[in-house]
C-alpha cells in the first residue's frame, strides 16, 4: 500500500473527478479515517478496513474484498 495524505490525495481524486469539491472528498476521508483508527471493519470478512475504497464506495470493507486482489503495492491508502 501506498500511504498518502489526505490532502494530497483529494487533490489527485479532483483533478481526475471534475464537479467534485475538494473540501467535500476530504471531509468524508477524515471521517472514514477516523472511523478506521477507531477499529471499523470490513462488513464482509471482518479484516480492518481500506478507508480509501469505503469513503468512495459507500460501504466498510477491505482491500482484498472490495477488489478481489491480495497485492495492494500499486493502490493508495490514506492516513
Ligand atoms: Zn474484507
């Protein structure tokens, strides 16, 4: 996993999201990172959960269910 901040990362998700206002996708990224420093879990295996997957897709999961894959070294995680 990539580590990346929160503000760097809403800059890239922006730029590649026209119409989407910046303050709103950091607000709901500190929210999903807060709920996952507080221990939330995947809703489907129960591992902890990628904040960045469940802020944008609506749901708590991790990043083996929510993409099927084991190897997390090409994707974002933020803190
Ligand atoms: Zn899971």
């Amino acid at each position: 996993m990539n580590y990346i901040s929160i503000n760097d990362y809403a800059k890239k998700h922006v730029k590649h999201n026209a119409g989407e206002s910046i303050k709103n996708v950091k607000e709901r990224l500190r929210s999903t990172v807060a709920r996952q420093e507080k221990g939330a879990s995947c809703t489907v295996c129960g591992q902890p959960i990628w904040a960045l997957g469940s802020t944008f897709s609506g749901f708590d999961g991790c990043f083996s269910c929510f993409t099927g894959e084991s190897d997390d070294s090409n994707d974002y995680e933020v803190y």
